[in-house]
C-alpha cells in the first residue's frame, strides 16, 4: 500500500453484498507470487461461504450473524478481507472457550456476543487474514487485524476468536497482543506414494496387516463403494447424504449444523471441488464421507450412515480418502477434528493454531497463563505421538508439515 493509498474498514453482514471475484482474489488469488504457500482452499471461497448463509445455516438465528470485514481504497477495490462472525455461543468452533465463558458469567461479564473470525463448522486450517500476495501484504494483515481489534471495542465485545488460522497469521496475531493457542489433528501425509501398496509397504508389517484386514473386512457384507465428483453429483445424492448426515448429527449435538439447502447450493456451485464417497448394499445408499478437493489437500468433511458395518467408516473416510490423493497427486489427506485412532491408519499428529484478543484484563491475564500450560502440553503430546507412528523407519511422512 502507498502512502497516498486510502484505507477503508467495513463490516457486511451479508456476503451477498460483497462482489465475488473480489473476494476470491484476496482468498484464493492466482498468482505465481503466491506460489505453494497458499493452495487453493475451497472452504474460504466467496461460493462456500455464501452457501453457509443462503442456506440459512451460519446466520445470526443460529448464532452466526455475520459480520465479514473488508478493506477497501476508497475507489471500490478491495484490499483484503476477514470471514467474521457475531457468535451467541461457542458451538460449531471446535476450538473450546466454554470454560472461559462461565467463568466471565459467574464473575458478572457478558460474554456473548463475542467476534470469532473462522469458517463455521468446519475445523480446518486455512488463511483467516486473507491478503492477495505482494510486498504490502502483512501491512494488509495487521490492518485487517486492527480492524477486527477496533469492531471489538466499538461493539463492546468480549473478545475476539480466530481459529484455524495458518501458523504464519498465527505468528502476526502474536506480535499484535493476541494470545495464541494450540492443538493438534491427525493428518496424512503424501510421500511421494505411486499406489497405496506403495503407502502400505511403508508401515510396519502389524499395521500393514491391520489396515489391510479393515478394508476386506469393510465389503464382508456386500457393500460397494462409488466416488462421485463434479457433473455426476445428483440432487439424489445429496437426499441420501442428508440424511446420513442428519443422522449423526442428531447423536453428536442434536441438531444438524447444516440444512438441507447447503448440500444443493454447493452442488450448484462447488461440484468439481467435491468428492462424495457412496456406500451402498444391495443397491440402496447406506452411507457416505463428504470430501472437498483444495489445491494440494483432500479435506474429509463429514460422514455419516443409516447402517452400521464393521470398519466400514475407516474404508470410506481414510483409506478411500488416501487412494484418491495418491492417484490425484495430492499432497495431503485432512480427516477432520479428533481422533488419536487414526494413528495407525498413517495419520500423524499436526499442529493447528488459533489467536485470541480478550478486553477484559482480568480475564486475559487468566486465559493467558492457562494457554502457555497448553501449549506446552499440546506440544509433548504430539511429540509422544509422533514416537508411535506406524511407518518403518526412514519411511513416512513428515509429522508436522507446519513445524
């Protein structure tokens, strides 16, 4: 940005009012500048987002107002902008402040609304502070970050929440003030595998064995599997994932996240990016993992099923997942949140990062010390982890691609 070069800040709470390829110009540019630091990620993308809101999912009855902060010039151009949302509560995050929530209440604060800057429901890295690429793009970040700091003030938040963000973002939010958190998920990696015999070959004889005795196991009961992507997806399918999905999602938080409507807009809009893996028994759809393809990543979203089968879930959701990033010369597998068990299907521990900015002094000084401990934990934790990976030595995939 030049001195002579005017900087607006603006909050949208519709997405819809912000020009698209605008956005995706800052979220997703292509441009060689950027080079393999930023592959294309398919969940900040101006058509993800908007699906989140038309559908009636991340909108503000459902907790999720949204309060999107751009950047402009004065002229129309957009310098940068921030996914961001007025939260009523802490679900759908992934990253737990509920603790530091009642402890604010029970002291007499208000905690809610707070300004959590995130993808909603969708526990994934990926840039929060999104700058196109050039010689001004961490001043673009730090005014974004202002921007954010200046919303809190004025609206007398809380705090602030960014989560998920990228370790570089994460690194920035620490020179501005904010406390920084970590945690881990299990993610694969490619090591340059041709097959997945290739994968497998790089585990230990038990865990080769293991893996390879789940995936027969998965068909014992006369199950086939199809990958459906770009102009096969049907709003068929869609009715079928739904209700796996509804499903699950009715026993993990008792009410879906995510409408009916999200599925089909993002079919419209989104089908070469998407993956499904249907699983069916004599010809009926019993269940599914819903993937989305990024630039160098594979990203499992979310599964579900109406009849359960032994391993069924760790064919579907892992070991399909690692043979579509082989055969697409994908770099990564991302599985989602949780899950120490993928361990020994050839996931390794990987840090994820998240910042955050509370007004309330005595509140900060608390949240602060507690996130040094975690941090500390998170860390040996995945140290521990990385000791009980399931490649042969010399073989396997880096244990943290972020370190």
């Amino acid at each position: 940005m030049g001195d002579a070069e005017q900087i607006l800040a603006r909050t949208e709470p519709d997405i819809t009012a912000i020009d698209a390829a605008q956005w995706d110009a800052c979220a997703n540019p292509e441009s060689s500048e950027i080079g393999l630091s930023h592959p294309y990620n398919p969940f900040i993308s101006h058509a993800f987002l908007a699906a989140l809101e038309a559908s009636g999912s991340a909108v503000a009855e459902t907790g999720w107002a949204p309060q999107h902060i751009v950047l402009d010039d004065g002229s129309g151009g957009m310098l940068a902008c921030m996914p961001c949302y007025l939260k009523a509560h802490s679900q759908g995050e992934y990253v737990f402040d509920h603790g530091w929530a009642d402890a604010f209440e029970h002291a007499g604060g208000r905690y809610y609304p707070k300004l959590q800057a995130a993808v909603p429901f969708t526990p994934v890295t990926g840039r929060r502070l999104l700058v196109p690429p050039g010689a001004d793009a961490v001043l673009r970040e730090r005014a974004l970050l202002s921007a954010a700091a200046s919303l809190l003030d004025r609206r007398r938040l809380s705090s602030l929440h960014l989560t998920f963000l990228t370790r570089p973002e994460w690194e920035r939010a620490g020179e501005m003030g904010l406390a920084r958190r970590t945690d881990q998920q299990f993610h694969w990696c490619n090591d340059g595998y041709v097959t997945f015999d290739d994968f497998t070959a790089s585990l230990t004889s038990r865990k080769r064995k293991l893996i390879n005795r789940e995936r027969r196991e998965a068909y014992a009961d006369g199950i086939s599997i199809k990958l459906l992507t770009g102009s096969d997806l049907k709003e068929s399918h869609w009715d079928a994932f739904y209700d796996f999905y509804a499903d699950t999602g009715a026993r993990k938080w008792g009410n879906p996240y995510l409408t009916r409507d999200f599925f089909s807009l993002i079919g419209q809009s989104m089908a070469k990016r998407i993956l499904l893996i249907l699983c069916e028994r004599d010809g009926r759809p019993i269940a599914g993992a819903l993937n989305f393809i990024g630039g160098d990543t594979l990203y499992g979203r979310y599964w579900g099923c109406l009849e359960d089968h032994r391993f069924l879930h760790f064919e579907a959701c892992y070991y399909r997942a690692i043979e579509y990033a082989i055969g697409n010369k994908l770099c990564h597998v991302e599985a989602g949140a949780q899950g120490p068990h993928k361990l020994a299907r050839g996931y390794l521990p990987q840090t994820t990062y998240s910042a955050h900015l509370i007004a309330n002094p005595s509140l900060r000084s608390a949240v602060e010390e507690f996130l040094a401990r975690e941090r500390d934990y998170v860390a040996m934790e995945a140290r521990e982890l990385a000791r009980k990976a399931p490649y042969r030595k010399g073989s396997g995939g880096s244990p943290d691609k972020d370190a």
